[in-house]
C-alpha cells in the first residue's frame, strides 16, 4: 500500500509517476501491433498475390505508423519535461492520469480510423483522442509553471513559459488536423512535421 503524506502542502517525487507513464506508453505502443496480426491477408496462392495482398494492408500500416511514431513523440515531450519537474502534487499526477487515459485509448482509436474510415466518426476517433492526450500534457505543464516554486525550482518562469511551447505547438497542430481529417484523413497527421519549426517559431517570439 502506499503510504500518503497529510500535509496539505506536500508533494511527491517524480519517479513512480515516471515509471508508471513510461509503462503506459511502451504499452498502448506495443498494442498497435495487434491490428496488424489480426488482419487476415486471406487466400494467397502466388507471390504477386501476396504482394497485392500486402498493399492492400496500405491503410493498416499507415495509422500504425502514424500513431507509433506520434506516441513516441509524446512520450519524448514527457521525459524532456521531468528532467526539470523537481516534485509532483496531486493535480500533477491527476492531469498525467487523464493523458494516460486518451493514451491507452489509441489502440482503439487507430482501429476506429482504419476499420470504419468511410465515416466522420471513425475518421475522428484518432485525431480526437490525440488532441486530448495532447491537452493534458499541456495543462499538465501548465500547472507545473503555476507551481514552478516547488515543482520547477531550477527554471525561472520564462523559460518554464518558453520549454511549455512544444507542447503548445503539438496541442495547434492536433486541433487542425482534427478540423482537416474528416476531410483528408489520417494525411492530416503529417502536419505534425511542422512541430519542429512551429515550436521554435513560438519560442522566438515568446522570447
């Protein structure tokens, strides 16, 4: 059982709640994989068949790299954001619970956008449930800066300000692709090649 402190103004060291979001992540990662082990490539009698077969799993591989590699980049933010987060408190952690919830939900939600593309809920279910895992991470940090006193003592405010743009750019990009993925699809989410230059186009006129 883990022991809780009483005192109001207590606070936590960051290594369970690390430990437990890196698991998360490697997990919900690990999952995306079943998408592709439980497609049936049905009757193969050829090697042109089974390439013609392979292609057709196009949309398959697509979102599994898509959210493969967007988990992986978001579990980047968070390591890079602890190695500054000096303690945790209870909002801390919640927020990082509700991140963790939308994270698990993407095995999910890439089978929704492959598996129903043809409608706007499907469509949706990726880009929404990465926009709001990406909310949380943002709020997360921003109650971090609020806090910065006794979460981030070793970061002065601006550059506690500055350091949150990348989440802040990634939260952008997320919007739009959900506003342009009924339209164009999972293609939207090749705006997120734009992170880079956006965050630092943010952090030079934050600064």
């Amino acid at each position: 059982m883990i022991r809780q402190r009483r005192h109001p103004a207590a606070t936590q060291r960051t290594t369970r709640l690390e430990a437990f979001t890196d698991g998360v992540f490697a997990i919900a990662a690990t999952l995306l994989v079943l998408d592709l082990t439980q497609y049936s490539l049905g009757k193969v009698e050829s090697n042109a068949q089974m390439w013609a077969a392979l292609a057709g799993m196009y949309e398959l591989f697509l979102n599994f790299g898509l959210s493969f590699v967007l988990l992986c980049l978001m579990w980047m933010v968070h390591v890079q954001q602890f190695e500054h987060v000096a303690r945790v408190d209870a909002t801390t952690v919640w927020l990082n619970n509700a991140r963790l919830l939308f994270i698990v939900l993407v095995p999910f939600a890439t089978n929704l956008t492959t598996e129903y593309s043809e409608w706007l809920a499907g469509r949706l279910a990726m880009p929404v449930t990465f926009f709001l895992a990406i909310l949380f991470s943002w709020l997360q940090w921003g109650w971090a800066v609020r806090q910065r006193d006794v979460l981030l003592p070793d970061m002065t405010k601006d550059d506690a300000i500055a350091y949150g743009r990348s989440s802040l750019s990634a939260l952008i990009i997320s919007a739009l692709v959900v506003v342009l993925a009924p339209w164009i699809g999972s293609i939207a989410f090749l705006l997120f090649a734009l992170d880079g230059p956006f965050t630092r186009l943010l952090r030079g006129r934050n600064s």
